[in-house]
C-alpha cells in the first residue's frame, strides 16, 4: 500500500492535537501583564508541548518520505504512536494546571517515554518490512539521539519527585537536542536515484 493515506491521517491526528491544546489555553483574568502570572505555567507547558508535536510531524513526515510502502502491521504501529501523542494535551493541561506537580509532571514525562518507544517501534517495524539496505534504515544509521532520548525521559521522571524544575528542564533539553537539524533523511533521500525516461521509481 502507498504511504500518502497513513501520512494525510496523521497529519490530521497532530494538528488536531494542536488545536485542542490552544483551545485549552486559560483566558487570563485581568488587562495587564501581572495577570499572566497565574497562566504561566500552562503556557509554558504549551510551548514545549506544541515543539514536541512539531518534532514528530516532521520527523514522521521525513521517514514516510523514506518508505516505499505500508502494510497492516506498520499501520498499527502508527496507531499506537498516534496513541501516545493524542494524550499529550491531557498530561501538558494536567501539569500545567498544577503548576509542575510531582505527579503530573511524571505523568507527563511517561507520555513523551511511551510516544519516543512508539517511534523507535515504528521506525524499526517499517525497516523490518524493507530490509537494512533500504533508504530508512541508511538514513537512520545507529540512530544516536533515538537512544539517548528514552534514558533522559527516564530520568526526568525520577527528577520529577525531586526536582520539578529539573525534570522540566530535562524534557525542554530532549526537545531542543531534536530541534537541532538532523540532515541524515534529507541527504539519503536527495541522493535517491532519479527515474529516467520511461522508468518507475523503485
């Protein structure tokens, strides 16, 4: 099956997230900038969460790009990926609305642990399919940050019973590390052989 279907449903799955993240926003009560004290935390929280969702949109845009094809079981690891990212407004309202409790701020560090596995196992079940020399698993190479990035999950949730700044900061550190253009699929892609006259790509 052609890729253009699970990557259209997916891209529908993440704006949504998006859109209901913003219609979450509190409105501040007050007209000056004091009264965005008490909103802070959800804000912040917004934001993090708006460049995760961003993160995985491009980074599933790019690996669709990088597959030739789908079948049921790819599929279903997308939907278990979509799984966990369709809970971060939930634990991003719930943490921010505590402002960074224990608990929710763990709870919201599980979420990005479960959806960064759910990557991994999606990345893996399409290289699985089309095989170590495809282009997906050429681009992806050893993957370095794709392993660093559950153990600082990880850690943050720890920190979160003891620091909850720190376990901020260490989702915040994650994000910014994916932030930073990785050109791997790009590259491999580009150099992707073009089909000539009378030819269909592989």
């Amino acid at each position: 099956m052609p890729t253009e279907r699970m990557e259209a449903f997916s891209d529908g799955v993440i704006a949504i997230l998006i859109t209901v993240m913003v219609l979450e926003l509190p409105t501040p009560h007050g007209t000056t900038w004091a009264a965005l004290h008490d909103a802070l935390p959800v804000l912040l929280t917004y934001v993090l969460s708006f460049v995760y969702l961003g993160i995985y949109w491009n980074n599933h845009h790019h690996m669709l790009q990088a597959t030739d094809r789908v079948n049921g079981l790819i599929l279903w690891a997308n939907l278990h990926l979509l799984f966990w990212l369709s809970l971060i407004p939930f634990t991003t309202a719930w943490m921010g609305q505590n402002h960074f409790a224990a608990v929710p701020t763990a709870a919201y560090g599980i979420d990005l642990l479960a959806a960064a596995l759910a990557y991994y196992a999606l990345q893996k079940t399409i290289t699985r399919d089309q095989g170590e020399e495809s282009l997906l698993a050429t681009a992806v190479g050893r993957d370095l940050k794709g392993k660093v990035s559950p153990l600082l999950y990880a850690s943050g949730i720890g920190l979160s019973f003891l620091n909850d700044w720190l376990a901020v900061a260490v989702y915040a550190g994650v994000a910014l590390m994916w932030l930073v253009p990785d050109r791997r699929l790009e590259r491999t892609i580009d150099r992707r052989p073009t089909p000539g006259p009378g030819e269909s790509a592989p």
